[in-house]
C-alpha cells in the first residue's frame, strides 16, 4: 500500500460524512424493517436500512432471545494510543472512510481506540452476521472440556438422536466445525449459489412473511440433495454446519443454546451488557448468523481468545481447545492456510490469517470482522454497513501495527 493512497484515503474521509452517510439511510433517520413498502422483503438487501437493522433493527423483524449481562463485568479501561497505518493514515481515518459503524482496538484490559460512526453509540448491539459461528466454536470447546462431547471425531449422529439413518448421520464434528461436511449445497465461495433455495429459506422464511413459520431443523431434515463429496476432503462453507453443531449442544446440555452461552460463556467472560440471539419461529437460534452484541462485549470475546481462554483469572475455555483451534491435524489438510482459501485457513468456525494459526478471525458478513493475535494478545473488532474496496487491506495493516506497538 503505497503514500498515495493513505493520502488519497484520508483526504476522502474528509468528505464521507457528509454524501456517505447520505447513501446509508441517514436523511430518512436511519430507518429500520424489511424494506420500502409494498416491495420484496429484504434483511440485507436495502443499503440505506443496513444501519438501523445492523445496530438493532433486526431484533424487531426475527423472534430473538435475550442473554443477560453478567452479573460481574470484566474491567475494560480506556488507555488512549494512536494507532497508525502510516503517516498518512490512523485508526480514525480508517473508520471514516470505510463504512464503519464501531471500531475497537485492545489489549489485556486496556482499549487503546473506540471509535462510533452514524450515529451509533456504545450502547447499541451490533449484527455481528457469521461471527456467531466463532461463538457456537467456543462453546464446543466448552462441551469438551466439560466432557459432555467425548471426540471431535465422533458422528453428529451420536449427539442427535433425531438423525440417526439420515445422509448426516455420519458427519463428524470434526467436519461441521471445519466446513468440510462434503454437503451438497453452494452458500459461499463458490457458484452458482443454491443456499437459499436449499435451505436459508428455512432461516429467513419467503417475502411477503420472512420471520413467518421458520424451522430450520424441518429444513435440516427435509434437505433432499445429501452429500456429494467424502466428509473431510473439501472445503465448504455453509450455515448447515453450525446448525448441527448447535443442535448438539442443546442435546447434550438439554438448554437452548442462548442460555448455554448465556452460563457458559457471556457471564464468565464478563460481558457488560445484554446480547441477543436470532431464532426461527420454533425458537431454535440462528447459529450461522444471528449474534447480536454491544461492541465492547465482542471485543471481550476477541480478548477471551487472545489470552487463551482466561478472563479475570479464570479459564473459560481451555487452553487446549484454543491451541486445536489455532492449528491443523494431519487429517485436516482441506483447510490449512492457503488451501481453504487464498492466503487463509480455517479451523473450528474460526478463519486463520496466518501460517501458523496465531492470527485469528471472526469474520460476519457486510466487514463485521474480530482480528485476534495470539502472540501479543491484540484485538481489533469492527462492525461495518457494507464492503468497500481496499478496506480489508488497509484493516489487516491497520491490526499489523497494533500487534507491533
């Protein structure tokens, strides 16, 4: 990345909060909803209702359920530093010019930059989209440890008794956690797309009445196209994953997965603030894509992660389970760094942005993004309305020199 164009980037900063806004619903109030009326019901289609429904909105259009602040809040202190890309480029350029509605840069206890945009504030929870899949990763980690999952290598079948004789049956978790499923189905990074069509819809329901009669266990159950690849052997991303995964869960600790997370995770790392979890029509939690949190409290997931699982002296996931996370078994070569992806590898509903595995991410649809370095304990969390050229670039920059200070 060259002089010209932080220059050029933080010039345009300048300008963005005037017409930028503007594009993201600002005149009209940063409205919230399915869309304009009278036209085809949309949760992320409409660009100028990406602020509204992506900072609480949402919460109006899906049932939900609420998960309770802790009883005993983490301590965050504000310890201001100046974090730069460059001369031409800080933390603060970087917010305004792309798309940004929250952006947090920490380590151990201390937030060294805060930033809100659009009028968002503190207070609100954000549309964290695909980070919640991180989350249902920690809390498998959790259910090892407890030892309510005895092997990743065992069959979903064993967990949900419901799929016994079904295509899934023999999917391990091992597979799930690394979307390595070998499921027939095309959601991402690849083409042509039929996720909606063979099963989203089961999420989100159809326009004119999305949020109306949806079950995602019926779509899991009803789902005709099976496997078309041995389980292990290619990477592909899709919702279904995190869907078994969930389900297991609840089998095993017989609670909704909010209150799982609620006891196991978001008390005992501390989280200041209430959270809340998309559901279907029957209740059960969109865990592809449904986590909703203030910005301080998935930073204090990012911080979790970052100092291997303790909080305030306490292990909340282990530290085994975090190494796992953090690399690949022999059998895993379909999602090592680089293979998976161009410059990217995954592992247990986390992305690797490293060779080995010390840089990890929580990545969400529309840029929601936890940037988390093992090594110096460093965290970056963004929420954001939408993608815009450069930004990951400069974002990956930006938490390189935040690692380094």
């Amino acid at each position: 990345m060259n002089k010209r164009h932080f220059l050029l980037g933080s010039l345009s900063s300048l300008a963005l909060p005037t017409w930028a806004q503007d594009s993201w619903g600002e005149k009209a109030g940063y409205p919230t909803g399915w869309g304009p009326a009278g036209s085809l019901q949309m949760w992320e289609g409409y660009k100028e209702y990406h602020v509204g429904n992506f900072s609480g909105g949402l919460e109006k259009m899906f049932a939900h359920q609420v998960l309770r602040a802790s009883p005993k809040p983490s301590n965050l202190i504000e310890a201001k530093r100046k974090v730069k890309t460059s001369f031409f480029m800080d933390a603060s350029d970087y917010a305004n010019t792309y798309n940004l509605t929250g952006l947090l840069i920490a380590r151990g206890n201390e937030i060294w930059h805060e930033q809100y945009r659009f009028n968002r504030t503190a207070e609100m929870r954000f549309f964290g989209w695909s980070m919640t899949k991180s989350i249902v990763g920690l809390l498998t980690g959790i259910a090892l440890q407890e030892g309510l999952f005895t092997s990743v290598d065992d069959p979903i079948e064993k967990y949900v008794k419901s799929l016994q004789g079904h295509h899934f049956a023999g999917i391990t978790l091992r597979n799930l956690l690394n979307m390595t499923s070998g499921i027939n189905i095309c959601e991402a990074f690849c083409s042509p797309s039929n996720g909606f069509e063979r099963y989203g819809y089961s999420q989100i329901g159809i326009s004119p009445r999305r949020g109306e009669g949806t079950d995602q266990i019926k779509g899991l159950m009803q789902f005709q196209w099976g496997i078309n690849q041995t389980q292990g052997t290619s990477f592909n991303y899709t919702d279904i994953c995190p869907v078994m995964v969930a389900w297991a869960l609840e089998s095993v600790y017989a609670k909704p997965l909010a209150r799982i997370t609620e006891r196991k995770l978001w008390h005992p790392l501390g989280a200041n603030d209430d959270a809340t979890w998309l559901t279907d029509s029957k209740g059960f939690t969109f865990s592809g894509a449904g986590f909703s949190a203030t910005l301080r409290d998935w930073a204090r997931i990012g911080l979790l992660v970052a100092q291997n699982g303790i909080v305030d002296g306490q292990q909340i996931v282990s530290k085994s389970w975090l190494d796992a996370t953090s690399r690949h078994d022999d059998i895993e070569g379909a999602v090592r760094f680089n293979v998976a992806r161009p410059q990217r590898g995954y592992k247990n509903f986390f992305w690797h942005h490293s060779k080995d595995g010390q840089k990890l991410r929580m990545a969400g649809n529309h840029a929601q993004n936890i940037l988390v370095d093992k090594k110096s304990g460093t965290t970056l969390a963004q929420t954001s309305v939408g993608y815009a050229n450069n930004a990951e670039e400069v974002m990956f920059a930006l938490f390189k020199s935040a690692c380094e200070m």
